[in-house]
C-alpha cells in the first residue's frame, strides 16, 4: 500500500489551499541552485562586514529568497543580529512616517514624539543592539528599497557612522526592484554625497532565474519534498499519487517546460525563466491534471502549453 492511500480524497481537499506550492505565504520558497549562489554571496558579504544590493525585475522571488537565506544565516552565525525593514512602496507624505515604520521593524514599544526624537530614537536603537551583539555587527536588510527617498539614504549612512563610532559594524543590503534602485542610488550620490554610492551601491549581488539544469534540479526536489511534514508524501504524490507509484516524476519534464517556455518567448535575454512563472505554471498543471492520475499518467505538450500561458497571463483577452 502506497502511503498516499492512508489518506482519503476529503483529507486531501482539505489541505489543498495549505500545500506549499498553493500557499504563497508558507513554506514553498525551496534551496535551488540559485538561492544557494545568493546565499553564498551573502554570507561572504558578512564575514568582509561589506553590505551590497540586489536588484533583479518584479517577481524573481528576491523577497522569498531574502528571507530563507537570513533564517539560514541566523542558525551559521550564532548570535549575529538581523534586522529587517520594508520601505513603503506607498509612501505616508510624512518624514515622521519613515522613522515610525522603522521603530515598528525594530519591535521599539514607543513611536510617538517629534521628529528629531524618532529619528534619534531608531538610531540609538540600532547602536543598542550592535553593543550587544557577540559579533560586533548587525545586519540590516532594506526590502522594496527602491522606495526610499535621500533623506533616508543618508539617515541610513548617519547611523552606520554612529555604530562605527562605538567600534561596531553595521552591514547594510538593499534589495529592489531593476532599474529603479540602482537609478536611485546614482541620483541620491549625484545630488547628495558620492558616498552613498560606495557604500550602497559598490557591490551587486544576483538572483538569477532557472536555466535547464536549475528547472531539472528544483523540480527534482519538488518530487522528494515532504508535506505535510508528519507524513511521508510528495508534492507531486500529495496532487498525482497514483501516477507517483506508478514512476512518474516532475524531474523528467524539465526539458519539455523549458522548450514550451522559450516557444512561447518566455526566458529571458540568458535564457532563463523566472521563479514566479515556474511555481505559478506548475500550481496549475497539478490542479487541470489532478482528475486524470493513474499509474500510466503522462503529460501532454498542450498540458505545459495551457498551464504556461494561463500562469503567464497570455490567454487573457482585451475587453471593450
């Protein structure tokens, strides 16, 4: 008996919108070989005590990749402290606003005062930390930092002196969405101080997108990963269970989604395709096929051609 037939058809409903692939806010960002290649950028950036920025085109999965090597991260460098700040892609028309967001990263109980006292407060916060901190340096990770202003850009600089003044190292990275963050960064260093593009902007790390040993990689581990975490199921058992016994795995279907992809102009200029599509491609090919799953299941070109252009959005007609 397979262990996929422990569990009944209504259990499996019932867990559907809580499976990783679906779940965008869980668990599903997996260590593929690009992430792997941003963590290792990362953590040598860390050991130097030299921040950089990554900037990679809306939806390469910078946010999700970010946060799974952080939490890596935390568990290699013992008693290193992260803080994490999401700049407001809707900004408050307020300087105030800024710094009330940043107490609120930062876990600070009081954010009321004048602006001057908020400012400040945010800046003795963040040396507090770097007193206590084991490694005599804390890392601050600006998310959606294309949304700063220059006035933020050089509060950011104030601070990193401060916390060298007290012989600490604060480490800064930025990550944002292409173009825009480097155009701000060379604006902000034009305008204000050639510094802020030496210490923001000396160095810039990559998230690349899946190339065919990359797509053959992930989905490789798609077909060994465990959900939920007490049982012994697959994410391609959990959605084709008898097709899994009968020997069928997503890892052999690299090659035909990669071709379908770059028919359907879909990689980018070094024929890559970006994470976004892939999780979004492979969420809807599971759900259309779900109700075909035998031991002799195979996937048909117009299957991968279907879920592509629907994840991709090209099958949407123009109305009026």
């Amino acid at each position: 008996m397979s262990s996929i037939e422990q569990y009944s058809e209504e259990w499996r409903r019932s867990k559907l919108l809580q499976h990783p692939l679906l779940d965008t806010t869980g668990p599903g960002i997996l260590w593929t070989n690009p992430v792997v290649e941003l963590y290792n950028q990362i953590a040598r950036c860390i050991v130097l005590r030299t921040g950089a920025f990554v900037q990679e085109t809306s939806g390469q999965g910078k946010s999700s990749a970010m946060k799974l090597v952080f939490e890596r991260l935390r568990d290699v460098f013992i008693g290193l402290i992260f803080v994490e700040f999401i700049a407001q892609t809707n900004r408050v028309p307020s300087v105030r606003a800024f710094f009330m967001e940043f107490l609120a990263s930062l876990h600070h109980p009081k954010k009321s005062g004048e602006t001057w006292t908020i400012r400040d407060r945010v800046r003795r916060k963040l040396e507090d930390m770097a007193v206590i901190c084991d490694n005599s340096m804390i890392v601050l990770w600006v998310d959606e930092a294309q949304a700063l202003t220059p006035d933020d850009f050089l509060f950011l600089r104030d601070v990193q002196n401060g916390v060298r003044d007290i012989g600490k190292e604060l480490v800064i990275f930025l990550c944002g969405e292409e173009p825009y963050l480097y155009r701000l960064i060379v604006e902000v260093s034009r305008r204000c101080s050639p510094a802020i593009n030496r210490r923001f902007a000396l160095s810039r790390l990559r998230l690349r997108g899946y190339g065919n040993t990359d797509l053959a990689s992930l989905f490789e581990q798609i077909d060994g990963e465990i959900w939920p975490p007490s049982s012994d199921i697959t994410w391609t058992q959990f959605f084709l269970p008898n097709a899994f016994d009968g020997g069928f795995r997503l890892k052999d279907e690299a090659e035909s989604c990669m071709t379908v992809l770059k028919n359907e102009g879909l990689l980018d200029a070094d024929e890559r395709c970006q994470p976004w599509l892939i999780r979004a491609a492979i969420s809807r090919l599971f759900l259309e096929l779900a109700d075909e799953d035998s031991k002799d299941f195979k996937i048909a070109e117009e299957d991968w051609v279907s879920a592509i252009r629907d994840a991709a959005g090209m099958d949407i007609q123009e109305v009026g």
